[in-house]
C-alpha cells in the first residue's frame, strides 16, 4: 500500500495538483511537505508558524494545505481555488 501512495504523490510533483502538507518534523518540529518531495520547504517549532506557511505556499500554487495532527491524522484541509 505505501508504494500505491508513493505513486500517487510522485503523479502530482510538480504539478498544479502537488498539495503542501503540515506534518510533525524532527527534533519536536513541524515541518511543511510539497507532495512528491522528500525535504521539507520550510520547518518550525511552532505548528501555527508551520500552517501560516503551508496556507500561503497553497494559495501561491492554487492548492490545497493539508494540515496533519501530531499522530500524523488529518485534522483540517484548506482548498485555494484550482
């Protein structure tokens, strides 16, 4: 299943549909992920810091921000118009 998901967000690296996710980073960071990238584009110790980032990067590329609990569970996602 992990290589299902792999495939699926290798299909939307840059692409208009490569969404940026908030997810619990290293060392108690949040970090913000672009689909289909393994570094992170930005990193913070605070998660508002980290979905502040997530939310401008997705409206600057017209996706969505898919904010992640610390479990890793999806907890919220905010859609920019495509």
């Amino acid at each position: 299943m992990a290589d299902d998901r792999g495939n699926y967000f290798e299909e939307r690296e840059g692409t208009g549909d490569a969404r940026f996710h908030v997810v619990p980073g290293d060392k108690e960071q949040w970090a913000v992920k672009e689909e289909g990238k393994d570094d992170p584009v930005f990193t913070s110790v605070s998660k508002d810091e980290a979905v502040n980032e997530a939310k401008k990067q997705a409206e600057e590329a017209n996706t969505k921000a898919i904010i992640h609990d610390e479990d890793g569970e999806i907890e919220d996602q905010i859609e920019y118009d495509q």
